[in-house]
C-alpha cells in the first residue's frame, strides 16, 4: 500500500516537473530576448528619445517624461526593473503612488501574455484592458489628488 503511494507521488511529481519545466521553456523565449533588448536600448539615446515623445501621456497621469522608461521596463519586464528605473528620478509622493497604481495594473505583460495564453486567453485583449484599466486609474488618481 506505501509503495503505491509512493508510486502515485512519483507520477504527479515527473509530471508536475515536466510541465513546470515546459513553462519555464515557454515563458524564458519570451523574457531573455525582451530583456536583451531593453538592456542594449538602453545604451543607446533611443531610451532617452522614447521619454521626450512620451512626456505630453506622462505628465496626463501626473509624471516626468523620464519615468516612460519605469513605466516600459515595468511593463515589458517586472516591478523590479520599474523600481530601480524611478528610484533616480526622486519622485514625490504623488507621483511615486500613480506610478505604483499604473504598474500594479500592468505589469510584466509579455510573461504574464504568455501565461494567459495557455490559460486559452487571447493576449491583445488582455495587454489592451490592462494597460488602459491602468493609464485611467493612474489619470484619476493625478487628477482627484489633493
């Protein structure tokens, strides 16, 4: 009787590894390309060009042009990337609490496409509500602060 316990963890356990290590395969395509290339963009002036066409969307939800390139890495990598990206902008707290907001509702979006998908949800739609649930919020918040 233990050793067809054993024998069913076993089972559940190859099988939960493989698809975790499928997973990972899947989501890591997707990540170490986006993430070399934010990195080269961003020894380049292209980074720094992106933040002035972007200034006018910025300043709507309360933000410096600059923080375009908090709100990017927030949105094509992870809140880590966004965080060491505002930390040198010293926003106030205004602004620092629209940031939050905006990439508490999108953030991470390639990954979290990706994982979408294999729940059988198509991505666009889902990247678009996320990203619009979150410039709105964050232009509620900058407009209603007092």
């Amino acid at each position: 009787m233990i050793a067809n316990k054993v024998s069913a963890f076993g089972g559940i356990f190859g099988r939960g590894l493989k698809s975790g290590l499928q997973t990972t395969r899947s989501l890591a395509l997707i990540i170490v390309p986006v993430y070399m290339i934010i990195t080269l963009l961003g020894k380049t002036p292209v980074l720094k060009l992106i933040g002035h066409f972007f200034r006018p969307l910025m300043e709507f939800i309360g933000l410096p042009g600059e923080a375009v390139m908090g709100v990017v890495l927030g949105n094509v990598l992870n809140l880590y990337a966004a965080i060491g990206a505002a930390t040198p902008l010293q926003l106030n707290q205004k602004q620092m609490t629209v940031f939050a907001l905006f990439l508490l509702l999108s953030h991470s979006l390639p990954l979290e496409a990706a994982v979408s998908r294999m729940a059988g949800v198509k991505a666009w739609p889902f990247i678009i509500l996320r990203l619009g649930a979150g410039f709105f919020l964050a232009a509620g918040l900058n407009f209603f602060w007092v």
